[in-house]
C-alpha cells in the first residue's frame, strides 16, 4: 500500500514531469544552487587576501574575460547538471512507485 506523500508525489510528477523536463526551466530554477559556488570565488578572488593572485590579476596577463568565462560556465554546469540530477530521481522514484503500485494492485485482483 502507497502512502498518502507518495500517491501525492504520483499525481505532482505526472501533472509536472514535462514541464520539469525543460533545460531553460531546469537553468533558471538551478541558478541559486550555483551561485553558491560562484560569490564565495568571486569574494575571495577580489578581497586580496592572496597576494600573488592579486599581483596576477594586476598585470597585462591577466584577462577578465577569461575569469568572466570561467565564473559564467560554471554557472551554467552546476545549474544545468544539478536539476537534471534531480529531475532525473524524481524520475526514478516515480516509476518505481508506479511499478509497486501496480504490483499491489495485480495482488489484489489474485
């Protein structure tokens, strides 16, 4: 027998799975996961704690677009990647509740 948060997660992901499924919704919805990542390289890059990177960065070597570039893929990953992760064990727990519910309900009928 399925409890009452799992037939609810059914009629959620059945109603949501495709809407979900889409990678500007998973982009937009993973960008607060991966500013996590981002602000605390950006805020230690820029406090100047290390000097050498600071030194580094004050040169003609150094470009910030190469550093923009860098910060911005990493945006992009971390956002994309983790919500297809989790889009895909929703997926998963909702097959395998859908399996178990149907087994029962083979059961039943025997």
């Amino acid at each position: 027998m399925l409890s009452e948060k799992e037939e609810a997660f059914i009629i959620y992901w059945k109603a949501n799975r495709d809407k979900q499924r889409r990678l500007f919704r998973q982009f937009l919805l993973g960008i607060p996961l991966a500013l996590l990542f981002v602000i605390p390289i950006v805020l230690n890059f820029f406090s100047g704690w290390y000097k050498r990177a600071a030194m580094m960065s004050s040169t003609s070597e150094f470009s910030p677009g190469v550093l923009l570039l860098a910060l911005l893929l990493i945006v992009v990953f971390i956002a994309i990647f983790s919500r297809k992760l989790r889009w895909e064990q929703n997926e998963q727990r909702y097959t395998e509740l859908l399996s178990r519910k149907k087994k029962q309900a083979e059961i039943q009928k025997k």
